[in-house]
C-alpha cells in the first residue's frame, strides 16, 4: 500500500528527494520522538547471528543513510539493524548525475551512483554518537582511483570496527569499474585474509553480487568459510534486466533493486545455503518488500533480511508492518524464535 507523501516525493528528483528524507529523519530524532518504540516488542522475533543479538531480523541495508546521517531515525523506525556506508577511505562525488532513477510501474530502482560519500573520517563521529536502538553495521569499500584496493578496505576495517557491532566487505556493486573482481580467486582471498587480520572482534561480513554464476558462488562460498567470515550479505544490484520490465528507465546503467530483483535474489540464497551447507549465516537482500517475502527468504536459510528500495514505494511505516505481521506468520506455524524457521522451508 503506497504511503500518503509518495506522490508527493515522486514529483521531486529521485536523488534529492532522497536526501531530504534522510534530513527529515535525522531530524525526527533530534525530537526524541525515534526513540518512543520498543524494539524488544517482540520476543519472538530477537535472534543471535554471528555472535550479534538483534531484537528482530529485519534490517535496513547500506546505501539509504551513506554517511549516517540519520542512523537514530531510522532505528527509531523499527529496525533491528542499521547499515551505513558504503564507506571510502577518502569522500567522493560518485558518478555524475542524474544517477538515481525510479521505475514505479515495475516498483523498482536503478542507481549508478557510484560509492559517493563524504569519507570514513566524517561519519564516524555521526557513528558514535548515535543511541543506537538496534545494532549498527558499518558497509566500507575503496576509492575509486586508488592503486591498492585491497589497502582501502584494510583502512576502512581498522578505522570503523571499533565503532560497529559489525562491519561489511563490499565487493558487490556494479557501478565501480572492476569492483566485482575482487569476488574471484586469489583477489578475494587475499582481500578477506587482509581485513581478517584487522577486524580484531569485530564480525565481518562480506556482500556479494547476485549475478554470481554457480562456479563462482562456490567459490566465494568456500573463501568466506576459510577465511573466516561471519556472514555472506546476497546480494546487491542486479546488472541484469529482466524482460517484465516496463518502465522508460528500465535501460537506465546502472544496479536495477526493489521487486523484479527477488526471483533472482529468491535464487541466489538458496544457491548460497547449498554452497555453504548451513555454517556460515545467510543475509537475504533484493525485492523484499513485505512480511510474506521476508518469511520466504527466512524459511530458505536466511539468518536475516535487508530493506532498501521497498521503503520508497511503501513509506517510513513498512519496517513496523513486517516486524509485526512476520511475527503473526512464526506464531501461526508454531515456531517459538525466529532462529526456528531459519532453513525451515
């Protein structure tokens, strides 16, 4: 059901309606208002993943709040976990503009925005200085130009983990030039290897493409158990198009996200939790835009379950809705945790 500002929001330029929102929500909880809800509503719901409790397994991926500009805010919204970044070493303007398209008849989005941010420096005061109603995930990737990519993840592990409940490899979006290469061979294992070494207590996680073919999810399946990665996040944008695509922005480059991304997405976890065989955690991202789907990728093994482009279509209010409708489902088919129902299906 689309929220009363959407069209409102949808007659502005996606990008900077955007923005105004998260300045809308930072200040919301400048108000204190954010922090009225009670995040531990539903015990049903809290669950521990890679050693982290969450009081529900709904969470809010990176890319809404890049430089966590408004992380009490979006708690405040009924998250479980909040993630911000991607963050760089040094800020970056990203890809020129426009660089954000909406698709509404396909409910969907395409983005190039290509890593833009203010840099890990500016956004870690913002990170601990946030109440933090949930746990805080902090998303870091490397600079456009730099000459050592796998240097610049190393920086962002060291300089955020103290400040994070977990961090976030990202080697998974499509509008940095040769990004998506590190999710290969020697180049993955030397990057995990790498920010293992830095992490100190701190879970890593690493995200990944969902246009990974089977060799290659094996692959990575097999690098992340070896090296000792706490969770795979599946995935980000897709590069594909799939012909149900109706809008004009549909041949837009850039990462394509929101519904027509869940097949793929439906596809690529349960890929994953056969190449993992259960040990590692499975994080469901891509098309999840309401309390059946999150079910549906809970019960196909994932741990838990990210937000992003559904919030432009449904509204502030969604996260809420699911947390309280998904516990409706777990009680209905008698599951008495959430951790219950993970691989259920």
């Amino acid at each position: 059901m689309p929220f009363p500002l959407r069209p409102l929001l949808f007659a502005i330029d996606a990008e900077k309606a955007h923005r105004m929102t998260i300045v809308a929500l930072g200040a919301w909880a400048r108000t204190g208002s954010a922090f009225s809800h009670a995040p531990d509503a539903y015990p049903r719901l809290a669950t521990r993943v890679a050693g982290i409790d969450f009081a529900n397994p709904v969470g809010l991926a990176a890319g809404v709040d890049k430089d966590g500009r408004a992380i009490d805010g979006l708690f405040g919204l009924g998250f479980g976990s909040v993630e911000i970044g991607t963050l760089t070493p040094l800020a970056q303007p990203g890809n020129p503009t426009p660089r954000l398209f909406r698709l509404p008849e396909d409910d969907a989005i395409v983005n190039r925005m290509g890593f833009n941010n203010g840099g890990l420096a500016a956004a870690m005061p913002r990170a601990i200085a946030a109440r933090r109603r949930g746990v805080l995930g902090i998303n870091v990737g490397a600079n456009k130009d730099a000459a050592d990519r796998v240097a610049d993840y190393v920086h962002g592990v060291r300089t955020a983990a103290p400040h994070a409940n977990y961090l976030t490899i990202n080697v998974s979006s499509p509008n940095t030039p040769g990004l998506r290469d590190l999710q290969h061979g020697a180049a993955l294992a030397d990057l995990l290897a790498a920010c293992i070494e830095v992490r100190g207590a701190t879970p890593l996680f690493l995200k990944v493409a969902p246009d990974l073919d089977a060799t290659a999810i094996d692959e990575v399946a097999r690098a992340a158990i070896d090296a000792g990665v706490d969770a795979i996040i599946i995935g980000n944008t897709t590069i594909g198009r799939p012909a149900t695509l109706v809008s004009c922005n549909a041949s837009q480059a850039g990462g394509l996200s929101g519904a027509p991304l869940a097949a793929l997405a439906r596809q690529k976890l349960a890929e994953f939790r056969s190449a993992t065989g259960g040990v590692l955690p499975l994080i469901a991202v891509g098309g999840i835009g309401d309390a059946a789907e999150a079910y549906a990728r809970i019960r196909a093994g994932a741990s838990l379950v990210q937000l992003y482009s559904a919030l432009a279509y449904e509204g502030p209010g969604l996260p809420a809705r699911m947390i309280r409708e998904l516990d409706a489902l777990l009680a209905r088919d008698g599951f008495a945790q959430v951790a219950d129902a993970v691989g259920a299906g």
